[in-house]
C-alpha cells in the first residue's frame, strides 16, 4: 500500500484525494496491507522465493496482528532457505521460535533449522537441532517427520546402526503416516554410500543409461523400488562407497559429465 501511494502523487491534488490518502495511511499504521498472507502462500506454492521474501517483509513492516505476522516471519524464513541463504533462514526461523508463536509454527521453525544444516551438510549440527526440538516435545504428528530427517543425518555420518534404530520407530510407531513407506526402503539400503544418477519407470532406459556409465569405466547398476501406488522404478547408481567423502567425490565427477547426481541413502 504504501507503494502505490508513493508513486501516485495525483492524491495530493485536491482534499478529497488528500482525505482518502489519510485514510489509507491509518489503516497501513494500524496493520492493514494490501499484501496477504495468501499471496505469500501462493508465491510460495509457485516456487517464486523471491516474490515471496520481498512479499514477506512488506507484509511484516505492515505491523500486523502477532499471529499473522509469526507466519509471515515463517514465509520469509522458508524462502530464505529455499534462496539458498542458509545462514539468514536460520537466524529468521530463530527469531520466530524466540516470539514463541503456536506449537504447530514452532515446530516447523525447529525443522527448518534442522534442513538448512543438513542442506550445508552439518549433520552434526542438524542432529543437535534435533535433540532441541524432542526437548521441546514436537506434536505427535510432527514426530514421524523428525524421525526420518533423524535418520538421515545419521547415515550421512555412517551412523548406520542408529539410522536404522529411527527407522524402526517410524515403522512400528507410524504405520499409518506419510513417512512410514521410505522408512522401509531406506531399511533396505546397504550400508555404504552411492550416487544416484537416474530414476525410471522403463526399465530399458534404465539399462541404457547403466551400460552408457559401464562404457565410461563407472561401477554401475540398477536397483528396483516400489512406491507407495506400487509402481515400480529403476534406479541407476554407481559406487559402493564406505566414506561419505568418497561418495561426494564421485558425485562431484559425474556432475561436472552432465549426470544428474544424489547420494544415496
């Protein structure tokens, strides 16, 4: 609002104008804005961070009502994150959990910090997060989901054993919860790393892009996964790698061939 009123200077013109103009002002000094949370929201669902922080601090300078804005602050610390400014999500999604807003945001703002590490990949200090949020005792719903980040921080580490033991808690736990299928195939993993470089659901492409890798001298082969509407998709991978270091080496190699690349688990 205050936008438009900068940049139309015919309301000056004559008093009504000059009325209405005081009139907006009010309403933007008491927190109304012509931004909403649902156009944060749906820049965020269109995957444009950048609208969605620049719509994010407009909204917070407009001095709304704390409920509204601990979700505005989470909306600009979210695309933060996915602008790859991963030191100032987590100071936002820090400041956030310091306004103590509903357990539901707080929660979120605990996972947010834990991706923005494990994305670094500090996975010791995503695992430290972790033990705050299960202090602060996460929403039952929400427990699944820091299991399986859990878990995957650990194998990150090598911590196979203890991967395995978050595994199991979704599984027996959570059978009924969205996370509960991928914490089965991530029991199936062997315990070594490799580079994903494709997933398809033919499997002649698949073999394809495995006999093109072996052509290259690269160790590859495929492996078959189901998804949670049991189709069936093949994986190509290379490596059987014992060190994560040795895996992101590998990774940075077939990359800089054009590979699509993700390390597994």
């Amino acid at each position: 609002m205050s936008r438009e009123l900068s940049e139309k200077k015919y309301f000056f013109l004559n008093k009504a104008a000059l009325i209405f103009f005081c009139f907006n002002l009010s309403l933007f000094l008491c927190g109304f804005s012509s931004i909403g949370l649902s156009d944060i929201a749906t820049a965020i669902i269109q995957k444009d961070f950048a609208k969605a922080k620049s719509l994010s601090e407009e909204f917070i300078k407009s001095n709304p009502p704390k409920e509204k804005e601990d979700k505005a602050y989470y909306y600009l610390a979210l695309s933060q994150l996915n602008l790859d400014q991963y030191d100032l999500s987590r100071k936002t999604f820090l400041k956030l959990i310091k306004r103590a807003p509903e357990k539901s945001l707080e929660d979120k703002a605990y996972l947010g910090i834990i991706d923005a590490y494990y994305i670094e990949e500090n996975y010791f200090a995503a695992l430290a997060q972790v033990e705050k949020l299960l202090k602060h005792k996460p929403q039952p719903e929400m427990l699944s989901l820091v299991y399986l980040k859990t878990a995957r921080a650990h194998f990150k580490l090598s911590h196979w054993d203890k991967a395995e033991e978050y595994l199991k808690k979704i599984i027996n736990e959570f059978p009924d919860g969205l996370e509960n299928h991928l914490a089965k195939q991530l029991l199936e993993e062997k315990q070594y790393f490799a580079v994903q470089v494709g997933a398809f659901i033919d499997r002649e492409r698949a073999e394809r892009l495995m006999q093109e890798l072996q052509s290259k001298g690269e160790y590859s082969y495929i492996v078959e996964t189901i998804d949670q509407t049991d189709k069936k998709f093949y994986r190509v991978r290379v490596g059987q790698l014992v060190t994560l270091n040795e895996a992101e080496k590998l990774k940075q190699r077939l990359s800089s061939l054009g590979y699509p690349t993700q390390i597994y688990p």
